[in-house]
RNA sequence: GCGCGGUUAGCUCAGUUGGAUAGAGCGUUGCCCUCCGGAGGCAAAGGCCAUAAGUUCGAAUCUUAUACCGCGCACCA
C-alpha cells in the first residue's frame, strides 16, 4: 500500500517531466515472479500506440527517470514486452516496522468510507427454528462484512430482518398447540405435514405444559397465540445465544410486523401509486417490475386482501434508506438468487442509485462426516444446528472455514478436518504463526532482551525478512479490496500467505542471539509487527489471535 | 423452455482492472531436528484453465456458441 502509492505519485511525476498522459488502465501491483522487482508497472504497454513509439523505448525512459526520481529505488528495469520492474531499497521496506508500530490495532484501517453510512442485514432467518450451519455461513460472512467495513471507515450497521409477520408465524403456533394435544393424549389426527417436525416444538410444548396445565383445554385461537408467542420468544433467545456464542453481533432488530402495524408498508404501497410503478389487476395490486428489468410483474397485495412478503420488504428497504444509509448490503442464501431483479426493480422504483444496494449471495454448505455427506432437510426436521457444529469444532475453526471460500461458491465443511487441531486445519497454521511469535517475545524477555525503538531496523537485509516486509505492506490495500469487494475471504488467504513466510523466516533465522542484541532487537520488532497484523487480520475475521496454544 | 451461478493439479479451492513461465493447501515421493515451540521448513512429481471460434501487442480473465453440474422461475415466505 505505502509502496504502491509511493511509486504512484513518482510515476505522475514521471510522466508529466515526459510530457506523457497518465492512461487510465494503468496497473502497479506486485509482479507473480518476485525475480521481476517489488512492483511492475504496465503504462508503457498501454502508451506505446497512442504516442506512436515502441513500448520498450517508452519503458526505457521511464525507467531512468524513476530511477532519479526517488533514493527509494534501488532498481527500474525495464522487461518483457514494456513493463518498467521497479525494486525498492531494503530501508524503504524497513520503514513498513516502524508504520505497524506506530498504528498497532489500527495497521490496515482507513478512511476509505470516510463519511459513508452503510448497513449489513444477514442471518434473518425466520424465527421458526434454530439455526443450522448454512445460516452460520451467512452469519460469519455478514458479521466479517461489517468489521471489514467498520475498519475502512464507513459507519455500518449489523441488522437482523425479523420476519414475524407472515404465515410461517401461525404455522409455528399451529405446530406447537398440535404436539401440546398429542402430549395430553387429545390429538386425534395424525401431526400434518405441513406443520414444523422438529423436536424442538415438542420440546417447547413440553415446556409449555409443565408451566401451565390447563393450557390444552383453552380455546383453540387462544391457545395457538400463546403457542405462537411463547414459542417465539423462546426460539428467538435460542438464535441470540447461538449468535453471541459464533461472536456475531447485530446492532438492530427489526421487526416486519411493526412495519405492517404502523401502516409503512400502506404508506409506501401509496407513494409507488403515486410514481405510477403500481397498477390493479385481476383484484389484486401489482408492482410493474418488468418496467425495470424484471421478468414480470409482482404481486404486492392478493386478491383476498392481504399483503406478499414482497410488499412489506419493499417497505423495509424504503425504511433503511430513510434511515439515511447511503448503501445497503443484504446478505441472502443463494437460493434466493431469483429475488434479486425484483429488488433492484424496487430499488430504482425508491428513486434509489443501483449502486446503493447489494447482495452478497452465500451458498449452501455441504456437511461433511466421515467422507460422507450429512442429511439435511429441514421439513423432516434433521439438521445439523449451528450450535451441535461449534460443539464439535469451535468457533475459531468454524468461522475461518466459512471466510476462506468466496461467498458464491459451494462450500466442503468437512467436519472431521475441522476439528483437528493440527496445521492441516488452516485456521491453526494462521493462529499459530500469532503463538510462535509470542512465544519468542516472551523467550527473549527472560533473557532480559527487549524490542527497543532506537534498533538498527538495516539489520534487516535477508531475503526472507524483505519478503515478511513487502507483505506486511499489502495488508491495507487487501482489507480495501474486501471491503470493496464484499469479499471477506481476502483476508483469509492473505493471513495463509503472512503466516507462511513467519514460518520460512523463523525456520531459517535464530531470532533471539544472546550474542548480538541488537540484530536480536531488530528481528523482534519485525516479528512483532507480524504479530500485530496476524492479529489485526484475525480480528476482521472474528478469530482469535491466541499468545499461547 | 427462460434466467442466474459454476467448470482451473488426484482432492478442496484462490486467481483483483485482460499482463511476463497459471498458484496455494491437502494427498503422493524424497530431504532437514546440537536449533528461540518440528504444532515447523525445503524439494519433486502433478495442468489442453470444460470445448470451439472471436476481440488484441497479450485471454483462466472480455464476446458468442456448445457440453455438463447446481439453483431459481408463486396472488409462498
């Protein structure tokens, strides 16, 4: 990042002394062969028509030019077709120590949303269950989101959407008040199938019972709703346990029924008549999505009266944006996929900029036992929770799986290798690069050595500890690229990369040497500064950073 | 049928805005413990980036077509 951005404002420089335009195209990032410099810059590739010389001639003379340009240039060399390689001196590398030390928990944060109010709403699972592990996906994906974007600088807010509002919700009563019958002996048809099979429900009759006896002889609409409301309140504090227990925190929870209760939904169903996006048809009200992109037109309240689910979530996301978010992110299953243009549709019906909403589609997790895939149907009520999966792995592994595979693509939750706490579980390699330089700091304050600031951080000339340097300086630019990316898993790989050259570096050099203290000072303090991002990068994650293993 | 996503090493997957000889982990094979934590490191083998055309200085990446896989196409939520 510092580098980059050194080298960036040396090359307008550059370029302007040339009298050569600055192409929009043009890339300095960090060649694939570390034999090609610290950083390779394409310009001369994407000039070389329009100014009417060869790339290389180009190349050439940016090259000489950068190299006088700044004493933090060791090397511009000129290759391949055009690209101008630059390599900087091992001082300017070393200079990275110092930054890490003076930021410390803040290496790696930006003001890149700087002013910019965003908001993430993942989990909303409807109420009607525990949480399985597909939803500790999302969970993991969301909460990740808004540390990453809290980090860059954009005021966020976790959200959980909480339907509460639809059928689902008398169904949960229906199911409940059926089995608190069966458990007095009253039920005389069989439990339907349409009801909720999950042991849980019974368990939660049985609860019910043994606080209240008289409850099955109630009235039936009576005691549904108390079925309906203590089950809710019941499921509801399962899901809050099992998300503070997986580190996830939601800021708001907010409610589809208040929504519907206060009228906002009508409201808002009254504003897109007014814009002319809603017309009646068939006895029923229409949203014309098809207008917008869709591939028809929705249905927003039925024949019989009542409201889609889709109105009252058009309602909700006229709410965020009242609410003075400047984008919304909404983190959905991707079997949801299908939803998406009928929400941009309503988006742009908002008056809203496409670019103020996104999704961020999490697929499915296939389970993983003994090379097997683990059944899993929730109408049959066989699931594996999200709380039986952090039992058997922890919630350190846990997270880490769900983070270090893109959202959008399937994920192997293999339970068996999760659970190992050996380095072929990538979570421990990582947590461990954290432990083993701990481990060092703590081996070198026995012996009375320190990690004085006055060290000659030039002792730092090998090549692994240039490696360890140039990659502490990614760290910044990588968390942008996932805040702007929706992209959680960049960090992930990156740590695997940190981690894996503490490793070389700490296989190849002896840190603490009794016999040079301040060789001994300098590695430390490198080590450190390794540490300090482990950490950093962990934290995004929802990992912890462990002193000791 | 239409739409969305996918197809990269034996397996699981990265690959940013089109860049140089396509990467990692696991597995396989071979090596390194007088050493701060070996819970580690080094090396080798392993590829028609699904297929075919196109765009251009240059394609895993962009376009089009085809094949296969997954998902979605409600006056459900």
């Amino acid at each position: 990042m510092r580098s980059t951005k050194h080298l960036t404002a040396l090359l307008h420089t550059v370029l302007q002394e040339l009298g050569l335009p600055w192409p929009e195209k043009t890339t300095i990032e960090p060649p694939k062969d570390k034999k090609f410099g610290d950083l390779a810059v394409n310009c001369a590739l994407l000039l070389a028509k329009q100014v009417g010389k060869p790339p290389r001639t180009l190349a050439e003379e940016m090259a000489k030019a950068l190299l006088g340009a700044s004493a933090d240039i060791a090397k511009a060399e000129v290759a391949g077709p055009g690209f101008v390689n630059i390599t900087f001196t091992p001082q300017f590398w070393q200079a990275n120590i110092v930054r890490t030390e003076e930021q410390g928990d803040a290496y790696g944060s930006s003001t890149l949303g700087k002013g910019k109010k965003m908001q993430v709403e993942f989990v909303s699972a409807n109420p009607t269950g525990p949480l399985h592990v597909g939803h500790g996906r999302g969970a993991a994906v969301g909460d990740s989101m808004v540390r990453i974007l809290r980090f860059s600088g954009y005021e966020t807010q976790a959200e959980y959407y909480l339907n509460d509002a639809g059928n689902q919700m008398q169904t949960l009563g229906l199911s409940i008040w059926l089995r608190v019958q069966e458990l007095v002996g009253n039920s005389t048809v069989p439990f339907p199938e349409t009801c909720y099979q999950g042991e849980y429900i019974t368990d939660i009759a049985r609860g019910m019972l043994q606080e209240n006896a008289t409850l099955p002889t109630l009235p039936e609409a009576e005691g549904r709703q108390l079925c309906y409301e203590t089950g809710l309140a019941l499921i509801l504090d399962g899901i809050k346990n099992d998300l503070k227990n997986f580190r996830v925190h939601h800021d708001v929870w907010f409610s589809e029924l208040s929504l519907v209760a206060n009228g906002e939904v009508e409201r808002t169903l009254n504003a897109m008549k007014a814009s002319g996006h809603v017309y009646e048809a068939d006895g029923a009200l229409w949203f014309r999505s098809s207008a917008l992109g869709d591939d028809k037109d929705r249905v927003l309240r039925k024949s019989d009266g009542s409201l889609t689910y889709f109105a009252s979530d058009i309602a909700y996301h006229a709410n965020k944006y009242n609410r003075g978010f400047d984008a919304v992110i909404d983190v959905w299953g991707a079997d949801h996929h299908g939803y998406i243009p009928r929400m941009r549709a309503c988006i742009e019906a908002l008056g809203r900029p496409a670019e103020a909403f996104d999704v961020i589609l999490v697929q499915l997790v296939n389970l993983m036992r003994e090379g097997k895939q683990v059944a899993m149907s929730t109408r049959a009520g066989e699931f594996e929770t999200l709380e039986d999966v952090l039992k058997d792995v922890g919630v350190d592994a846990a997270r880490f799986i769900f983070l270090s595979r893109k959202s959008d693509s399937k994920l192997d939750f293999d339970l068996d290798l999760v659970r190992q706490r050996t380095m072929d579980n990538p979570v421990y390699y990582v947590q461990y690069a954290h432990a083993r330089v701990k481990a060092v700091l703590r081996r070198a304050a026995e012996q009375g050595i320190g990690t004085q600031a006055s060290s000659s951080l030039a002792l730092l000339q090998e090549e692994e500890a240039l490696d360890l340097l140039r990659c502490l300086d990614r760290f910044p630019q990588v968390v942008q690229d996932a805040a702007t990316g929706c992209a959680p898993h960049f960090i992930s790989y990156y740590l695997m990369d940190l981690a894996g050259l503490l490793h070389k570096y700490y296989a190849v050099h002896q840190v603490v040497l009794a016999e040079n203290l301040e060789q001994t000072a300098a590695r430390l303090r490198l080590l450190q500064s390794v540490a300090q991002t482990v950490k950093n990068g962990l934290l995004l994650l929802g990992v912890e950073a462990p002193d000791s293993m």
